[in-house]
C-alpha cells in the first residue's frame, strides 16, 4: 500500500538503497527496485480538458515507467542472467497487456463484423483463432525462458556448494 505521513519518500530510498547494498547481486532485488518507481502511479491529479495539460499528465504518468525500465537496462548490463532478461520480459508483458486486449478486442469486431467464411468451418472466428496461436508461442517461449532461468539458477548452486 501507499502511505502519506512525513518522511516516507526518504524512507523508502535508504530501503532501496540497502536493498541495492546488500543484494546487488541478486535479480530480485533489481526487480524490486526497478518496480519502486511505480509506487507513484495511480496518485495523479484530476484529468483535465486542456490538451496541452493531457499531454503533460500523459507524459508524468510515463515518467515512472520510463525510470523503471532504465533501471531493467542497468540491471542488464550489471547481472546478464536469464532470471534477469525474464524477470524484465514479464514486466514489459505486463506494462504492454492493456494494449494488446484492446488492439485483440478491436481485431476481433473488426473481423466479426466483416462476416468471415471462416468462422463457421472452424466454429471460431478467424481472431479468435490467431490469438489462440499467440497465446500458444507466447507460452511456449515463456515456459522455455523460466526452464532456462531455473537451470542457471540450479548451476550457480552447484558452483556455490562446490566452493
């Protein structure tokens, strides 16, 4: 949750700053640290009518996102794991989702409304179809990156038990 009493900015970056301290060798720690900077969204201010204002809300409102990912980067350069690259692919997932269910929404009406011959061969519509093949490769490839991860996680195990 959010808090609002004095102090509490502060609080959290020396948090994050031990965090990066003590666990900078660790993804989840750089996870939690790229993700911080979302904490701040959703306390915007009322949407105005002003473009110009819309504009500059719009451009806040990315900001936190824009400092989450350069921290992902950082984290990249810093700790090249597969947990890494996984840990940053699932947030860009997440942060891409809204898009991707309205631009899968508007496919489907679209391809509804132009009455393909499709649909009645199969019992599906032909966006229904295709989202199916996404979601199966897009599974596929996010099963294949947490194996990956999981095996590199049980190598450096190993390596540390053998020290």
């Amino acid at each position: 949750g959010t808090f609002s009493f004095p102090g509490v900015q502060d609080l959290r970056g020396a948090l994050l700053e031990g965090v990066a301290g003590d666990f900078g060798d660790r993804e989840e720690a750089w996870d939690l640290r790229a993700r911080s900077h979302l904490a701040s969204l959703g306390q915007a201010s009322k949407a105005s009518a002003d473009p110009a204002s819309s504009v500059q809300q719009a451009q806040q409102e990315d900001a936190p996102h824009q400092r989450c990912c350069e921290v992902f980067r950082a984290a990249l350069v810093a700790l090249p794991t597969p947990l890494m690259h996984m840990l940053y692919a699932d947030y860009l997932e997440e942060r891409l989702a809204p898009a991707l269910q309205a631009a899968q929404t508007l496919a489907s009406a679209v391809t509804d409304a132009q009455g393909d011959g499709q649909a009645g061969k199969t019992g599906k519509s032909q966006s229904e179809a295709g989202a199916e093949g996404g979601k199966g490769k897009g599974a596929r490839v996010t099963r294949m990156t947490r194996a990956a991860a999981e095996k590199s996680k049980e190598s450096e195990q190993q390596q540390q038990q053998q020290q």
